[in-house]
C-alpha cells in the first residue's frame, strides 16, 4: 500500500511486460508463424509471471536486483522469438521496459481512481478494468509499431543509438519510480495519486522519445538507402562512360595501329623500327586500362583513375580482390578508394621522372582481416601533423579532408588507418575486421 492506492498487482505487471514484448514482436514477423514459436510466447509469458513472483518474495532492498532479472527475461524473449541481431535486440527491449511501465501505471491508475473503494477490491472487476485498458494501449502500440518498423529491411541500429536508447530507458525507469523508493522519506513529493501521475507521465514522455528517437533513426536509413542507390547509379553512369572512353581509345589506337603496321613493314631503319615498336606498345597497354575486381562500383572508380594514369604516365596496378568489400557501403567504397587514389596520384603527379610515377594498390585477406593498401612513391621527407602528412599547398585550411574522410570510414567499420613514409615510400593502410 502506497498511501490511498495499493500496488500493482505482480500479476499485471508482468502481463503487461509479457505484452509489450509480443508488440514488438509480431510487426516484425513477416512469414507464417509455426505452432512452435506460439508455444515458446507462451513459456516466456508464463516466466514473466514466475519471476515477477519470485522478484515479489525478495526483501525490498533486493527490489532492483529483481527487476533486472526480469528485464533480461523480456531481452531473452524479445531476441530469441524475433531472431534480431543482439544488438537491435537491446533497443527494442528497452522500448518494451517503458511500454510496459507505461501501461501497468495508466491501467492501474484508471482501475484505482474509477472503480477502487479503500478496503474492497474486487478481482472481477480489477481483471475487466485491466484488460480493457491492455487491450486499448496495446492495440495502439501494434498500429504503431507496425508503422515504424522496417520489414524486410538490411537495418541495423548503431552503437551510439543503442547506447543513446539504454541510457534513455534508464533515466525513465528511474525518475518514473522515485516516488515508490522515497514514499517512506522524508522526501516526499505527494500521495499515490500524485505518485502514479508521475510515472505514467514520465514513461510517457520516454516512449516518444524513444520513438521519436526510432524514426529519426530509420530516416536516417533511408536516406543512406537513397544516396546508396544514387550512388550506384551514378557508378552505373561513371562505368559506361569508362567503358565509352575505353572504346574510343581502342579505335582511335587501331586506326593508328594500321598506320604504324605498313611503316614498320617499310622501314628498314632498326632505330626507327623499334620507336614504332615502342609506340604500339604504349597502344597495347592503354586497351588493358579495364580493371576487374568483382566488385563493379570498385572497377569503375580504378578504371576511371587508370585512366587518367595512363594520360599522364603514371603507371598505377591493382592486386585487389573487390569481393572481400561487398559488405561495405557504396558511399564508402567511393569515399575511401576515391579520396586514397586522387592523394596518391596527385603526389606521383609533381614527380619530373615518368618512371618513378608509381602507385600500387592492394585489397586482400589478412587472417581475419582485410588489409587495404596503397604505396605511392615520394621524393624528399614528409612531415606529420596530428597524422596527417604535412601540405606544401598555399590553401592549408582545406588540407587533410580525404585522409580524415578515409579515418572515418574505417572507423566506422570497426577498423584502423596507419600512414607512414619510408625510403621514398608514402604507404596508407586501412585495416578492416572480416564480415
């Protein structure tokens, strides 16, 4: 007993846990529902109550103990029946946590201040009153939830959002039961009536948030989505122009070719022969500037800079193998490899000597890792800053961008990023955990 109002019956409190995670559940179940999963909803309701029982039986002081134990219970029920990757598991679980705060508080509430007579209470209509109340909060949630989930969807939560949603839940659940933990104190901030008003306008205010918090979440995804397809599509683009370009330069060297075929056959000047011998190998070379990396955004960003190498004498190989990358997004496939190459490029560019214009690029395993590596040749020292090579530009405001871009990229997948210079040698590397 909380001054004029009783507590909530452990018996609700943990049909509306029990409820709030089948919420969550059902919006995302896609396919036919076997006997079997019905079977598993039912034992995970059925422990929701045990343990809320159980939790009931321990001291007051073990009452936090009590309730993680049946939070966990709702993550174990909320991950196992949704098949959700643990971490997505965590944001939706604490939804459920507030959902079910929220909705034991208002049906207890209403059922206290409309139908309950100090020392009468009566099962029969407590149960009516509450299960009207779940049925009508509940129905909501399911319209909801259904609304704002993502079916079908490649979506995943990030770390800081579910962090972000932890400590959200968090706060919630504690400010919503101050009133319960200081009742007894001399802190006290009202009667039960008062008390109950707060927490269920507090998890109120929790679920908006976190919902609010959701939908920003998903569009934030979508727009991904859309600047991924838009990507791909302008890579689609990019390609066919490469492809476009690829094949003027072959007939523009063809044509040259029949011309360099009949002066060679007239030519009896060893010299001169061997110059035009060398003039059609430069030809040859320039029909080998397709790259294939069985990734097709990967091949057109290295044919498209293959050639420009090939334009300005630069001589740049691949040893990549662009599957290993396909988990990765379009944007930052562009990102890393866009920035990583024009750095290299621009810097073999100021090198007098074609012969040194050499830049090297790798993309392959390393044990549980994928190693990405690019070495461009450097004359003279190259000084660190926060490391970050240091710019020789007049513009040293804009510097330094494409290697913090490639920082970020690698950091978002969980990698690392090393720059280093060594006898002549500029080396980036990116290293990435294997998906």
């Amino acid at each position: 007993m909380i001054g004029e109002f009783p507590n909530i019956p452990r018996i609700y409190t943990a049909l509306a846990e029990w409820l709030a995670c089948l919420v969550i559940i059902f919006p995302s179940l896609t396919k036919p529902i076997p006997v079997k999963k019905y079977g598993l909803m039912l034992f995970a309701g059925v422990g929701q109550i045990a343990l809320q029982y159980i939790a009931g039986m321990l001291p007051l002081f073990f009452w936090v103990f009590g309730m993680g134990i049946n939070i966990l219970w709702m993550y174990g029920t909320v991950w196992f029946l949704m098949e959700k990757h643990p971490k997505d598991s965590l944001f939706l679980t604490c939804k459920a946590v507030i959902i079910a705060e929220f909705s034991a508080a208002i049906g207890w509430q209403i059922y206290c201040q409309f139908f309950w007579v100090a020392q009468k209470r009566s099962g029969v209509i407590e149960a009516i009153c509450m299960g009207i109340t779940f049925l009508l909060i509940y129905a909501f949630f399911f319209v909801l939830e259904k609304k704002t989930s993502n079916q079908g969807a490649d979506f995943r939560f990030r770390n800081k959002e579910i962090w972000l949603a932890i400590f959200t839940a968090l706060i919630i659940f504690t400010i919503s039961n101050i009133g319960f933990l200081l009742s007894n104190t001399s802190i006290n901030i009202g009667d039960s009536i008062a008390i109950f008003s707060i927490r269920t306008f507090v998890n109120l205010s929790g679920i908006c948030i976190l919902y609010l918090q959701q939908i920003q979440t998903n569009e934030e995804y979508l727009k991904r989505e859309l600047l991924a397809i838009n990507n791909m599509f302008n890579s689609q683009y990019e390609q066919y122009v490469a492809y476009k370009e690829n094949s003027d330069i072959i007939n523009r060297k063809c044509h040259d070719l029949k011309h360099q075929i009949d002066v060679i056959r007239s030519e009896s000047d060893e010299e001169k022969r061997e110059m035009y011998l060398a003039e059609m190998e430069l030809a040859v070379n320039n029909f080998n500037s397709t790259v294939e990396t069985g990734h097709p955004v990967l091949d057109t960003i290295l044919t498209r800079k293959n050639l420009y190498c090939l334009d300005h004498g630069i001589t740049l190989s691949c040893l990549v193998d662009g599957r290993l990358l396909s988990y990765m997004n379009v944007m930052d496939i562009c990102s890393l490899f866009g920035n990583a190459l024009d750095n290299a490029i621009e810097s073999v560019e100021e090198i007098v000597d074609k012969e040194k214009r050499l830049v090297n690029l790798r993309v392959n395993e390393k044990g549980r890792f994928i190693l990405i590596r690019l070495d461009n040749y450097s004359q003279g020292e190259r000084n660190f800053v926060d490391g970050i090579p240091e710019t020789t530009k007049v513009d040293k405001d804009s510097h330094g961008y494409g290697i913090k871009s490639i920082s970020q990229v690698a950091t978002q997948y969980e990698g690392t990023m090393t720059l280093s210079h060594d006898a002549h040698w500029f080396t980036l590397k990116v290293l990435l955990p294997k998906k």
